[in-house]
C-alpha cells in the first residue's frame, strides 16, 4: 500500500485569541484547492468565535485543471449526461467509492493531527464540504469510530450507498444543500443521499435551492450558520 499523502493547508484560528472549542474542517471541491473554500469561514467566523477553520488541499493535481486539486478521479464522469439520467448518476457515484476510500485515509490522517494538537474528539468536529468535498464528508464522516458533531454538504453526492448498512459507524445529524439548477451535479442527487442516509436512520435535512447552479448562495451560506449553530452552541 502506498504512503497515505500528508495534506496541509489554509486555516484560520479563533477571532481575539479566543480559546478553542471547536474545529470545521472544510473539504474543496473538483478542480479547486482549499484557498477556495476556507473563504467560507469570513461568512461564519464571527459567529464562531471559538472555532478553529481548516481547509487542506486534496493530494492529487486536477487532472483537468493546470491549478487545481482533486480528491480523486472524475475524468470519466460526463455532467451532461448524468443530468438527464439519474440513475446513470447514481451508478457513477457507486464507481467512485475506490477514490473515496482511498482519500478518506488521508483526511482521516490530517484531522487525527488537528485534533490531537488542538485536544479535541470527535464530537468537538463539524465537516463542511463543497461538491467532490461533500461526497468526501459523508463518506469519511460517517465512517468514523465516534460521531462528528455533524455534516455540512453543498452541491455534492452520496457515494457507496449501497454499502452504508454495512460500513456505517455513527449517525451525527446531517445537513444537505443542493442547486435545483446544478450543472454539474443532478438535483436529483439530493433525494438520493437523503433517501439512503434516512433509511440509515441518520438523521438528515435538506434544503433546495431554487434557480442555483453549482455553488453556494447567500441562503444557503445562512443555512449552514444555523447548521452550525445547532450543533455547536
């Protein structure tokens, strides 16, 4: 087996010096870095003021991208057609579940170091993830030994859902927001994770968007604070 890559990058530590009670880990997606998404902490911080936010970058160079970073492959995902097709977008997402494992080890080591410098456990971790981000949080949250605090998803998927009766390991509350004009992954997508994840009796909100593409609007910004809130304060 080879060497679990040792992933770094951009966090931001508790406004004045606060002391630190909680940890986001923010997971970037498909083509993007954790530059990118630790952007999400200046909506949040003040809110937070006792949070640490950490955002790594993924291990691997986007192979379609010449900047950009990938969790793992999506060279032969076709957004085009998974958009007309769910079900050819569910059996992709169960494709991708070697990828998932595979980088899951390496975020699984990023966040035992964070939280051993930090003295935290699980239950003091919230992941927030963007698209491949948030195919990664489910997949790595919902498999670890405790509960984290909770699960945060923009734009993403559930990946291995066939498997989640059997690899499942804790139930934190999860927290699902979706674009119903996502371009480059299904609407549809939504209904897919959260049917899985409540007949896994995790408990799981979602929230459409209207009129949103792929990212992350204001509403949906205001939602992930009241997420955070929930299970944080």
């Amino acid at each position: 087996m080879p060497p679990i890559p040792t992933l770094n990058g951009p966090r931001l530590d508790p406004l004045n010096g606060a002391s630190p009670r909680n940890l986001v880990i923010l997971l970037h997606g498909y083509g993007a870095d954790g530059d990118d998404l630790i952007g999400l902490a200046n909506y949040w911080q003040r809110d937070f003021p006792h949070t640490v936010f950490v955002a790594p970058h993924a291990p691997e160079p986007c192979e379609l991208s010449p900047f950009g970073r990938q969790w793992f492959s999506l060279e032969k995902y076709d957004p085009d057609l998974h958009r007309r097709d769910p079900k050819a977008a569910a059996t992709a997402f169960e494709q991708m579940i070697d990828g998932a494992k595979t980088a899951s080890l390496a975020i699984d080591q990023f966040l035992g170091a964070e939280m051993a410098r930090l003295s935290f456990s699980f239950k003091d971790v919230a992941f927030v993830g963007f698209s491949q981000g948030t195919m990664l949080s489910l997949y790595t949250g919902l498999r670890e030994a405790e509960a984290p605090a909770g699960i945060l998803g923009y734009s993403g998927a559930l990946i291995g859902a066939e498997r989640l009766a059997t690899e499942i390991r804790c139930r934190p509350p999860v927290c699902l927001v979706h674009g119903e004009n996502d371009e480059m992954v299904p609407f549809a997508s939504l209904a897919h994770a959260a049917s899985a994840l409540k007949a896994a009796d995790i408990p799981t909100v979602t929230h459409a968007r209207p009129g949103l593409g792929h990212g992350i609007d204001e509403k949906g910004l205001e939602i992930g604070r009241e997420f955070l809130k929930s299970i944080f304060i």
